[in-house]
C-alpha cells in the first residue's frame, strides 16, 4: 500500500482523509506480507493490529506522521519487520510490544 509522496506535513484535512482511507482498505485476514509506504496519516489503520493474524513480513517505510507505533507484539506470526523514516516517532514503550514476548521481534 503506497501513498502519493508528500514533501510537506499535511493539513489535518488530509491527513483525516488518508486515514479514511486506509481504513476502508481492509487487507484479507490469511494476508502474510504488507508493506506500507510513504503514508501520511497520525494513525495507524485499526486493522493492521486487529485483523491481520497471519501477518508475517511487515514493513513500515516513511510513515512520517505517525508519534506511536502499533502494538506490534500483537502480530502472532510476524516474523520480519521494517520500519524506516518514523521520523514523528520520539519514545518506544512497552506498548510496541504490547502482549509479544521480548526479544520476538
């Protein structure tokens, strides 16, 4: 999933409306391998989280607006993750890991 590139902070306009969006995209649950690139909203898409089991490879690339990341350790499966240009990412609490086991990801 690839958002147009930004070379700007959006207006809380757009950035509701990536959300929108994205929330709509509902990815199929037996989905193993997601990339989100470039995508410009404040919050991560409920679904990635909730309703992605199978999840194995994820990546995360210049999702720059985002200040927390998804409970991550939630993802039964993952195997591998990327994140790269969370740039609005300041702290990394144990929510990241949020009901994973330490050292999984």
């Amino acid at each position: 999933m690839r958002c147009t590139e930004r070379q700007f902070h959006p207006s809380q306009e757009e950035a509701d409306w990536i959300e929108g969006v994205f929330e709509e995209l509902v990815p199929p649950r037996n989905l193993e391998d997601l990339s989100i690139i470039g995508f410009f909203g404040r919050r991560y898409s409920s679904w990635l989280i909730s309703h992605l089991p199978s999840l194995k490879f994820l990546k995360l690339v210049y999702c720059i607006c985002w200040e927390q990341l998804p409970p991550l350790g939630q993802l039964p499966n993952m195997t591998f993750l990327k994140i790269k240009g969370a740039f609005s990412v300041n702290k990394i609490g144990h929510e990241f890991l949020d009901g994973g086991l330490p050292g999984r990801i």
